[in-house]
C-alpha cells in the first residue's frame, strides 16, 4: 500500500522515548526537574564526561519488544515510533559511526531498534524511527546554537540551552555542518539501511539546519527507502507531512493531505517517576476522536522506565483504549 494512503488510515500511533535519561526520571544529585524527562541533561547541565556513567548502568532487563509493540497493536495503533536517537545523542541501535550506543556502550548490549523492527514486523505494526538530526549534546558541533535559552517548559520557563553549552561554551566557534557531515548523515544511513522498511523518518527540532542541509536529508531518505514518509520537523519547508506542535489538538479540520499530532500521556514524554498525571482512558478516547474527525494522526506517547517496562497505569489506561 502507498504509504501516503496508509498514513492517512491509520489514525493512531504509539511513540515511545526511552533512553539514558530514563535512569534519571526526571532527578539529578537532589533535584527535581519540572520540565520534560528526556531533557534532563540540558536541565540539569549534566557534564558528558559524568552523562556517559549512565550507560556503565544502562540495562533494562525487563525490555521485551513484544511487549511493548502488542501493547500498542491492542490499543489499535497501527504505527510505532521509538526514538533511536535524542538529544543526548545516545543512540539505541548498534552505530558502526560511534560507540555511543546501546551495544557498544551499556551492559545490556542489545540493539533495541533491531527487536523493535522484528517485533513490529511479526505483528504487522509499522515501524517509524525519531532521529534528533541537529541537536546533539554529545557532540562539540551539535546545532541548537540559534535557539540559545529557549526550550519552554511545563512551566513556561526559558532557561535551558538547546545546545550543550556546558562541555562546549564556545557557541560562536561551533560549525553544525561538521556534526551534519559526519554523525547524522550516516547514522541516519544505518538506519535506512539496517532496518527493513520503515514507514516514515520522525525528525526534531530544526533551527540551524540550512535547506540544503534539509534537503539533502530528504533525499536521502528517499534514495534509501523511496516510500519512506518524513514528518516537516526536518526543517525548512520541507517533509511528506506536517507534525503539529508537541501537546497541540487542533480545532480546525486540517486540509493538508496528511498531518498528526505528537502528544503525551501523562506530562513528559521521557519517564518521570513522579509524573503521575496521566490522561484516562476516556479522555484518551476523546482525544482520539477529535483528531481523526478532524483528518488528523493521533501519536500517542509513554516514556517507559529505565527497567524497560511501560509504566502499569500506562498499561491499564491502553487497555481500555483498546476495548470494545
């Protein structure tokens, strides 16, 4: 099926973000974020060289794909998207770029998006990838650099760095392109390549990316994998399909050919221990309706623990989702 047509059919979609900073849960040395989880690094100013401790720890032993997809199929979504990269630039697939990965770096040592990919595959789900292909904490040239102090929190404060301007401060000196050139085209290569066919490439964030940076992503994307659809977060004009802001629930009907709207289940999208306030099941429902009567995708978000277990209120709330 043309994956245009299948996108506008599906309506509803799980997204998970799991990563390093779901060891933290939303804590650092006492502190409690009121931000969004999987900014942890960036909210706390966590210095790389203690960052990368994480991954001596990293091993969700309870991680089970199967698992994790069936909960999204009995739910009746029929897509999932998990990030294989963030901001950190952590990547949970086996990277032969750089070591900084879920094989090479943690005790666990399993491509988390290979199982991903083969469980969506047995259960007929299709697979999306999240890719953060400008900001990257990890790297002295990640972009974020014209953001400057400008992520917007839960609480509608403006100061954190969209840039790792805490290992790198000298923000004037640094040159996206050099990050571009050698860590996200490829690994973005790997992932075209390594991992069947993917419904769609969900790029984050772009600000220093330039249309031919932009462009040339797109391209290769479709170079790779031509019925690969790419969400417009790869900056500049560009993408198969618009994402609306992150939490936004449109009025309007959009008249755009495909559009979906990336949302959370409780208030962060990386796992917060004590982030309880999670949506019922019936306002997930609610949600649900709204959008798709409105010609809109309905993405719906759990950051699972660092265990690798989808939080049980979670589990409890997709299950009613997912009942007749």
């Amino acid at each position: 099926m043309d994956n245009r047509k299948w996108f506008k059919e599906a309506q509803f979609g799980m997204m998970i973000h799991f990563g390093l900073y779901s060891l933290l849960g939303g804590e650092w040395k006492g502190g409690r974020m009121d931000d969004v989880g999987e900014w942890a690094q960036a909210h706390f100013r966590i210095p790389n060289a203690e960052y990368e401790q994480l991954a001596r720890i990293f091993n969700p032993i309870y991680f089970d794909a199967e698992e994790w997809v069936l909960t999204a199929k009995n739910a009746g979504m029929k897509y999932f998207v998990i990030t294989s990269k963030h901001h950190d630039g952590f990547a949970l697939f086996d990277s032969a770029y750089d070591d900084w990965n879920v094989v090479k770096a943690t005790p666990f040592g399993r491509d988390i998006i290979a199982e991903i990919g083969e469980a969506c595959y047995k259960h007929g789900l299709k697979l999306g990838l999240y890719y953060s292909q400008e900001i990257d904490w990890h790297e002295p040239h990640g972009g974020g650099v014209g953001r400057g102090r400008t992520h917007i929190g839960n609480d509608g404060r403006f100061d954190v760095s969209w840039t790792n301007d805490w290992d790198f401060p000298e923000n004037d000196k640094k040159n996206f392109a050099l990050c571009f050139e050698s860590k996200i085209k490829t690994q973005v290569k790997e992932l075209l390549t390594k991992y069947g066919d993917l419904c769609l490439m969900w790029f984050d964030t772009p600000k220093d990316i330039t249309p031919e940076q932009s462009r040339e992503l797109f391209d290769l994307v479709k170079h790779y994998q031509p019925d690969c659809l790419v969400n417009s977060r790869i900056g500049n004009g560009m993408g198969d399909y618009r994402s609306m802001g992150d939490n936004v629930i449109p009025d309007e009907y959009m008249k755009e050919l495909l559009v979906e709207s990336p949302t959370t289940l409780n208030d962060t999208w990386g796992y917060k221990s004590f982030d309880n306030n999670w949506k019922d099941a019936n306002k997930v429902k609610e949600i649900k309706k709204h959008l798709n009567d409105r010609g809109v995708n309905y993405l719906l978000n759990v950051g699972p623990d660092p265990l690798g277990r989808i939080p049980a209120p979670a589990i409890d709330i997709l299950k009613i989702v997912g009942s007749k």
